[in-house]
C-alpha cells in the first residue's frame, strides 16, 4: 500500500500527544521532516482522511480519553513487505549481516571471518596470530574499517542487534533519510571499530552492537534538543541499554566464561550517536526557532 500524506504541519507544532493517540489506536504512520515541517505519512487514502479528521478533533491527543482501535485501522495496518519497503536502506544493512551471518557460520568459520575483521589473522594450531592496523591498511585493505559490524557470533548476538537495528534504523530513516541512516550507520562503526582498537589491540570482535548504541545516542539526545516523535522510545529502553553497558562493563560475562564483550565499541558507538544527535538536534531547533 502506498504511503500517503496525511498532515503537513510547522516544525514547532508538538505532536507527541497525538503521536500517542496514534499508537494507542495501533495506527500505522510515520513522521518525517520536510524543509522546516512535520509530514505525518499513513498507508492509504482512506487512512489519512480518518487521521485528519481524528487531528481535528483530538489535536493535543487528549489522554483521558479513552477510545477503541478501529477496525479500519487495523485493516490498513502494514504487512510486513510494505515494512520493508518503507525502511529499504534498513533493510538492505540487515540483508548485508544475515548474508555475512551465514557466510562465516555464525563466527565459527574463522577463515571467512578473517575477510571481515578489523585487522587481518592467521590461524596456526590453537593459536591466532593477529597483523597490526597499518599493516592492513598498507596492503589496500580498508574495507575492514567498517565490516566487523557484520561479524556476529552465535544466533542470539545475531537477533539481539538485529532486532534493535530493525527498530532504531527504521526511526532514523523515516525522519532523517535512508542516506542519513547509511552514514550514521558506517560513521558509528568506524568509531566503533577504533575505540575498540585502540582499547584492546589486535583482537577479533564484531557486531551491530557499537553501531546501536551509536543509533540509541543519536535519537537520545536529538529528541532532547528537537523533539520528534519518531525518536521518542519507551520510557525504559534507554535505562535498559545503559544498565546493560555498565553490566558489561563490569567484567562479570568474562568471569563467568560466556565469552569477551567488545565494550568499548559499546563505549565509542555511544559517544559518536551522542555528538551527531548533538549537532543535528541543535540544528534542527536552530530551524524551527
């Protein structure tokens, strides 16, 4: 179903109550911004006209007031194909790590992970024998600056990063672009990889999770300076994710023996999605005063 243009409203116009009538009747929209507005896209004609009419009636969402999902709205409701190609770059970045995900077995291929990681290897008896940084790059091999994102080891890492990727990629990308959503993507595995680097040395890690915790700082602190409702997340989900790296980062997962965290990458990712979402935030109030 084509997305369609329900609403066209200044920037400085606060939505987040009517966003959450929205979300309360599980009525599937977006929001975007447009050279200094808020475009509000629905899934359909019929669809857009019950939004506007809804927004004539309940502009500030009116909390208190408690309605039922309407049938037409659940029936307009987005398969998950028109997902897809409503968060096409999203989906191509996740395409890109199932495809790395079978490649290397989940991590347990170490000679097709070796094309991938930060820094070249060789596997030698039980032991592995890591080049530095520059002499990878020397050898025209700068891809690695930016694929370890899609290493994953084991299918829980893998639906964990995926799963959030899917969630926070699709908010960057409906707002701010499917091209933005690409650069963010690689700027915070670039930070990532290196803080990883620089933290540990030579090593093998891997993971979307830098690069969410980037996604996560970039929404943070955006919706801070400019609220948008499409970077309004629950309530817990930052607590969450912060509780989690400080968890990390206190060493337990290696005490226990499930494995090595790359929480530095968690760290720098983090750091990164802070200083974008800082200047795009101040950018975007900039405009809207």
């Amino acid at each position: 179903m084509t997305a369609v243009e329900a609403m066209r409203l200044p920037e400085h116009v606060d939505l987040t109550g009517f966003i959450s009538l929205l979300q309360r009747l599980q009525v599937p929209h977006r929001v975007a911004e447009e050279t200094g507005e808020q475009v509000l896209w629905v899934p359909g004609e019929q669809l857009a006209e019950q939004v506007r009419e809804l927004y004539g009636r309940y502009p500030q969402g009116d909390a208190g007031v408690v309605l039922e999902p309407s049938p037409a709205f659940a029936e307009a409701a987005p398969g998950f194909v028109q997902q897809l190609k409503a968060s096409r770059m999203t989906a191509a970045v996740l395409l890109l790590t199932f495809i790395a995900a079978a490649i290397t077995l989940l991590g347990d291929n170490l000679a097709t992970v070796s094309w991938l990681s930060f820094v070249d290897y060789r596997v030698q008896g039980d032991y592995i024998y890591f080049s530095y940084l520059n002499d990878t790059l020397a050898s025209g091999q700068w891809w690695r600056l930016l694929t370890p994102m899609l290493i994953h080891f084991g299918i829980l890492h893998l639906a964990m990063n995926t799963l959030w990727y899917w969630e926070l990629g699709r908010r960057i990308e409906a707002s701010q672009g499917a091209v933005m959503l690409l650069g963010l993507t690689l700027l915070f595995s670039l930070a990532a990889n290196f803080a990883q680097y620089l933290h540990a040395g030579p090593s093998l890690f891997g993971g979307l999770s830098g690069v969410l915790y980037g996604l996560l700082g970039h929404c943070w602190i955006f919706q801070r300076l400019a609220p948008t409702p499409a970077y309004r997340l629950p309530p817990g989900v930052l607590v969450m994710m912060l509780a989690w790296l400080l968890i990390c980062m206190t060493g337990i997962f290696e005490l226990l023996q499930f494995g090595a965290i790359a929480n530095a990458a968690h760290v720098g990712g983090l750091l990164a999605g802070c200083l974008t979402g800082l200047l795009g935030g101040a950018l975007a109030r900039r405009r809207n005063s």
